[in-house]
C-alpha cells in the first residue's frame, strides 16, 4: 500500500521524503530486509522525478513478498508515480 501526501511548499524542502514500514506479517527478518531492499530501489526510481513537496509513505503488507520474488518493480513503480502526482495536483 502507497500513501502520498503534499507538504507545504513553503517548508523549503530540497526533495521528495520516503518513509517505508515493514511488519513482522510479512516474514522473517531475512524477508523482511530483502523487501526494504526492494521497495527502497522502487522509491529511488521514482522520486527523482517527483515534486519536493510531496511525502511518501509505503506499508509492506503480508504477500508483498511473494509478489516481489520475481524482484519486478514496475508494478509498484507505476503505482508510486500514480498517486505522488496526483498527491502533488491536490497540493496545486
């Protein structure tokens, strides 16, 4: 699950923040941190290409592992830059 929400633009912010949270519902730690690995290189993918004021909060859910084996972002790519534009439309 994405969520993306506009900042202030006046916060001065130099670019896009990130925050990612992994439960333990996922799998082990070996799982976990793998999944972190991944969603982190999806994040780095895409923010460059995003407006600075926009804040992105990414929650592993249980499967995302499983869906994630294959080591495919584009999926969740996709879905990031989706909702930080329109997080970032709202904020216009």
């Amino acid at each position: 699950m994405v969520y993306a929400f506009a900042r202030d633009p006046s916060s001065g912010a130099a670019e896009p923040r990130v925050g990612l949270t992994v439960s333990r519902k996922v799998g082990g730690a070996v799982e976990r941190n793998r999944v972190k690995r991944l969603l982190r290189e999806a994040a780095a993918r895409v923010t460059p290409g995003l407006s600075a004021d926009i804040d992105l909060v990414i929650v592993a859910r249980p499967g995302l592992a499983e869906a994630l084996a294959g080591e495919r972002l584009d999926w969740l790519e996709a879905e990031v830059r989706e909702l930080a534009e329109r997080a970032s439309g709202s904020a216009a």
